[in-house]
C-alpha cells in the first residue's frame, strides 16, 4: 500500500501534467468537433446537392478509419508535405477530424426524429426559416441530441489516450514515462484508472439524469 | 447515403427564389470544394507525392507480402477479439438479468468499469502487469484481451438491452405454458433479441476492427506497423503519405463490406417483421441510430 501511494507522490509532477494535457485536448477537440460536426449536419440535411454530397463521403470515409491512422497520417504523414504542425495540434487535429464525424451523425438523427408536421405547421403559420429552426425544431431535436451526444464526448475523453503514441505527454503516456523509471506498473495503471473514472463520471452522470427526465416526455 | 429525401422538416418544396437561390448555393459550394481538393493535390504534387518511385513499390510481391502479413495480423487480432468479446458480453449480459443479486451486482460493476476505462489502457494492463511479474504476454494477447474486455463490456449491454426489448407477453407466454426461467431466456428470449440486436452487434464488430489499430501502440505487427516500415524507407522517398492513403482504403473497404451487410440484415428483419409487431429499440440504443460511439 505504501508503495502504491508512493508511485503517485514521486511521481505527482508527471501525473498532473499528463492528466492536464488530457483535459486540454479534450476541450480543444471537443470544442471544435461540436462545431464542426453541426456544420457537417447542416450541410447534410442541405437542399445543395454538393454539400450533401461533400457531408455524406466525410462522414463515410472518416467513421470508418480507425483513429490510430488518422494519428498516423498526422504526425507522420502530413510532415512530407512540408507543413509543419507540433505533436499537440497534430493530435487536436486527429481528434478534431475524427469525432465530427460521429457528432455530424448524431445531429443529423436528432433532427429526423423531430416530425415533419411540426416544420410545415410552423411555415404555415408564416414562420421564417430562423423561426422554424429555433423555436420548432431544435428544442425538439435537443431531447434526442444530447444523450448520445454526451457518450460521443465520452468516447472523446477516452479517445485522448491514442496520442501517448504519438508523442504527446498526456496520461496515457505516463505508463511509458514510469517505465523508463523503472517504476512499477499495476499502481501506476490504477492511477491512471482512478484519474480517469473522476473524469468520465460527471459525464456518465449527465447522460443518466438526462436520459432518466427525457424519457417518454418525447 | 445521398439517396435520402432532403430533409421536409426544415425545408419546403423550394419555389423559383429558392431554387434560384440554391442553385447559385450550388455553384459556389461546389468551387469551394473543387478548390480545397485542388489546393490538397497541388500541395502533394508540390512536394512530390505522386513521383513514381513512392507508388512504383505497390507492385513488388515483397512490399505486397508485408501489406498482407499486416492485414492477416490485424484480421487475426480482429477474429479472435470479436469471438472472446461475443462470448464475455453473453456472459455479462446473462448475470445482469439474472434474478440473483449476488450475480446481478458483480456483474453490472464489471461492464461499468470497463466501459468507463479507455482501451489504450486496458491494453496497456495486458502488457505492463504481466511485463511487471516477469511473465510477458505476447503482443497479440495484450492487444486481443485488452479489445475483449472492452467490446464485451459494450456487447453484454447491447445483448441486454436487445433482451429487454423483446414484448413483454413472450415472457409472460412462455411462463404461462411452463417453461423456466432458462428456457425463456435461451428459447424465446435470446433468437429474437439476437435478430433484432443483429446489426448493432455487427457495427460494434467494425469499431472492434478499428481498433486493433491501437496494437501499432504496443507494438503488434498489424498493418499500420507494417505501414510504418513501408512508409520510413529511403529508398523509396519516405512514402508515408501512399502507404498510409493504401491501408486507409483497405480499412476503409472492410470496414463498409461489414457496414453494408449488417444493412442488407437490418432490411431483412425489417421486411420479415411486418406481420408481427416490430421490435421497439432500447431506450439506450434508439437515439443513437448507426452511431455507436468509438
């Protein structure tokens, strides 16, 4: 016991560091790939066919690439084209590319679950498009948006740890780091562990109470 | 995938404004994304990606050899995951819904724990304990039982929740004429969960598949470590960018193949269920339709 505790306190500099870099990614990556994700939905739900098109082949060739390649392609791959990017952008970036496209897609669904009546009793009433979208059928979408949207942040979260292999110092890096050591590995695993439980559970627990209010207001 | 109906909620059947108006939309989107692929090729012209000697290496059988011994290692890893993590999940699934607490409770702790970890570190007990106590696990079952643990977890959830979702008077029917709780479960409730859980269970399957690519981490000879190699040679100019554009096609290809099957399944059972009621999804699964998280 005295050793496990002693793992995280020699080591404290390492594990706040690597647990800070992961915070950090994931609001970076989480922020953006909302942003980008909606903008993909939009485009998808389009009247432009291009858009449609463009949204469609994103969504296609990216959910169905594993993370690590995209990783790959980034520190690796995007060098040879002379641009230069630090290991950390690289790995936003990779996070970024990859989690829209599962966030495009729960938008998208969140939106055909709102009935098409409720669109066209709005415009037949002379709501503007604005109108429509914002007092008809985003409050309604939101309901089916937001759970599944939480466990895409939660896979996010997890997801963080695929850049230890690409040379970013975050907490699925530190077992390597702690290795070098020649520290041992089980307590500093069940740090790990311990770290990321504290954050996955305000996750986890949104998605309960949420899922728990919505259900059959729907 | 481009074949759905624009979506009627947001939009009306366009007048001549608004097809006017989207037309110009069209056209301009359009130059901008023919710009942006143009400004992506002109930048791997540019820096000489298309030069021969960095594709010329897809025909020799030595290059072919490793791209294949990598994808038999990942389909290797992949195969033997998805049967382990097929039976875990059936196992955690069956001591969720059992009626003993002392099975019910051990059970929902295991699936819990395991969903909230990341894989990366799963994976990374299989091959540091062991590492730790002198008796290394090979690569292969690191990588193998840190994706069963992981995608079992997930499955047990999927099969419970497929359970669950099964009408309520199948039981009831089968109580009434009988049968025990066993019987329920493997006779009446299990085929039809399995064929309504059917293509959730096989997209889990494609995200299992993904992601024996975190093998290349620890080191496991799968394709992307294989790209790794191929890409890092000097005498062929470094060609990550080809080799890496490769082994995304490939997975990209497997990956739809599975995709598309469990479609043409899901299509099936829809067809076949028509005259019965149709499986309502799980509360847990049904907003997040083709979307199983990562």
């Amino acid at each position: 016991m005295g050793d496990f505790l002693r793992v995280l306190t020699d080591n404290r500099s390492l594990f706040v560091d690597g647990f800070l870099t992961t915070v950090k990614l994931f609001a970076i990556a989480s922020a953006s790939c909302l942003l980008w994700g909606t903008l993909l939905a939009a485009m998808r739900v389009s009247p432009i066919p291009a858009l449609r098109v463009f949204g469609g082949v994103y969504v296609q060739l990216v959910r169905n690439t594993p993370l690590t390649l995209l990783f790959a392609f980034m520190v690796f791959g995007v060098p040879k084209l002379e641009i230069n990017i630090s290991f950390f952008r690289s790995a936003c970036i990779a996070l970024l590319v990859y989690t829209s496209a599962f966030v495009c897609e729960v938008v998208r669904s969140g939106i055909n679950t709102v009935d098409q009546g409720q669109g066209e009793a709005a415009r037949a009433i002379g709501m503007t498009f604005i109108q429509v979208l914002a007092l008809i059928v985003l409050p309604q979408a939101f309901r089916a948006i937001v759970p599944p949207l939480v466990s895409v942040l939660n896979a996010l979260l997890k997801n963080t740890t695929v850049a230890a292999g690409f040379s970013v110092l975050e907490a699925g890096a530190i077992p390597a780091y702690l290795s070098e050591r020649g520290e041992k590995q089980t307590p500093t695993l069940i740090w790990i562990t311990i770290g990321f439980l504290v954050l996955v559970f305000p996750l986890v627990s949104t998605q309960r109470v949420l899922e728990r209010r919505w259900r059959g207001s729907r | 995938m481009e074949g759905e109906p624009v979506s009627a909620v947001l939009y009306d059947v366009p007048g001549p404004r608004a097809r006017l108006r989207n037309r110009l939309i069209s056209i301009v989107a359009t130059l901008l994304i023919l710009g942006l692929v143009a400004y992506v090729l002109r930048r791997f012209e540019a820096t000489g990606q298309f030069e021969a000697v960095k594709w010329r290496q897809f025909r020799l059988p030595s290059i072919q050899r490793e791209l294949f011994a990598g994808l038999r290692a990942t389909l290797k890893a992949a195969g033997l995951a998805a049967v382990l993590a097929l039976v875990f999940g059936a196992v955690f699934a069956a001591a969720r819904l059992s009626d003993h607490r002392f099975l019910r409770w051990p059970g929902s702790a295991v699936v819990e724990l395991f969903r909230a970890i990341p894989l990366l570190i799963l994976i990374f007990y299989w091959y540091y304990v062991p590492l730790q106590y002198g008796e290394p696990l090979s690569t292969l079952w690191a990588l193998v039982l840190g994706l069963t643990l992981y995608n079992g977890s997930v499955l047990a959830e999927i099969f419970r929740a497929g359970m669950l979702s099964v009408a309520k008077g199948q039981s009831e029917a089968a109580y009434a004429i009988g049968m025990r709780k066993s019987q329920v479960m493997t006779l009446i409730l299990m085929p039809q969960a399995v064929r309504s859980m059917l293509p959730t269970i096989i997209s889990q399957l494609v995200v299992l598949l993904k992601d024996t690519a975190l093998g290349f981490i620890i080191t496991y000879p799968e394709l992307l470590d294989a790209g790794k190699r191929i890409g890092g040679r000097l005498t062929y100019g470094f060609p990550y960018l080809p080799t890496y554009m490769v082994i995304a096609a490939i997975y990209i290809s497997i990956c739809l193949l599975l995709s598309s099957a469990a479609n043409a399944l899901e299509r099936r059972t829809r067809r076949s269920h028509k005259t019965t009621a149709a499986p309502a999804p799980p509360p847990e699964l049904a907003a997040q339709p083709g979307t199983v998280p990562p």
